[in-house]
C-alpha cells in the first residue's frame, strides 16, 4: 500500500487503537474509577480525555462547529460504563475515518484555523488539516502510554500479554 498522507493517517490511527484496545481489554468495570494518586485522572477519565479531543474534531473541520463542553460530555455519556466508553471510542473513530475518506490529499494539505492556539497546534493559528488529524492520533498515543503505567502500577505487566506487540498481525491495516 503507498504511503500516501491517507494511508500513513489511517496507520497512526489503526495502530494507536490498537493499543488503546489491548488495555481495554485488561479493565474490568470495578477499575474505571482507580487513579495511581488522588488527583490524578481515573481510567475512565483518561478514556474520557481521548474521547473528548477526538469528538470535535470532524464537527469542526467539516461545518467549523464547535462543540462546547456540555455537548461533549452529553455525546460522551455515562463514564461509569466501560461497555459505553468502548462503544463511544468506536463510533467517535469511526466518524473520523468516514471523514478522513472524503478528503482529498489537496484538502488534506489546507490550512485550516484551529481556533484559540494551545499546545496541540503548536501555538499557531491555523495547520494542514491533516496535522488535525495526527495530532489526535498523538493525543491518544499520549493516553496510552498513561494507562500501561497505570496498569504496570496494578501489577499488570504489559509485555506478559498475550498478543501485545503492535506487530503481531499479518495485516498492519487490521489493527
């Protein structure tokens, strides 16, 4: 498969999935509310934490809609259930790719305005829209390694699981 701004988008996002995936697979519904430290954020709020940067994207990219923090957390739901955070981080992606598919690489390459400047777009106004794009894939590349240290502090050693290497598939695309 080339390596076309699509395809390498698509990898970074099947692949940070991946592992986020792995962990879900790990938490049980008791954990949601565990944190390493009072203060810190819970399993649930970290999962919440991806959902909540992935969620606008497409409304603001797509209609420059911004979703405020109250229609956030009404997409995102009930925090308590790990079934429901799981569904939400499936459907949320899934609106990404469909989006993502619609792009041109010429769209891709356009600069799009981010809003307020903050530390995800470097502290400029506007970006490629496909920088969007990765910096989601980072931000929740960021949350996974969050959560293997908050499993490596239940004891639960990440590489003792079965099927843990990003590279175990025959198809990288099926992550």
């Amino acid at each position: 498969m080339p390596a076309t701004r699509h395809n390498l988008l698509k990898a970074r996002f099947a692949l940070t999935r991946r592992l986020l995936n792995q962990i879900i697979d790990r938490i049980t519904p008791d954990m949601l509310e565990w944190a390493p430290e009072e203060g810190m954020r819970t399993i649930s709020g970290q999962l919440a934490e991806i959902l909540c940067v992935e969620l606008p994207l497409v409304p603001r990219l797509k209609e420059g809609k911004m979703l405020d923090e109250a229609e956030v957390d009404a997409i995102v739901g009930d925090l308590s259930s790990l079934e429901n955070l799981r569904c939400k981080l499936v459907d949320v992606r899934q609106t990404t790719l469909d989006y993502l598919e619609t792009l041109s690489d010429g769209e891709l390459s356009e600069e799009v305005s981010i809003g307020a400047p903050w530390f995800g777009s470097m502290w400029m106004q506007t970006l490629p829209r496909a920088e969007i794009f990765l910096n989601i894939a980072e931000h929740e590349s960021y949350h996974v390694g969050q959560l293997i240290s908050y499993m490596w502090l239940r004891g639960d050693n990440p590489y003792s699981w079965t099927g843990a290497s990003p590279y175990s598939s025959d198809d990288p695309y099926k992550w």
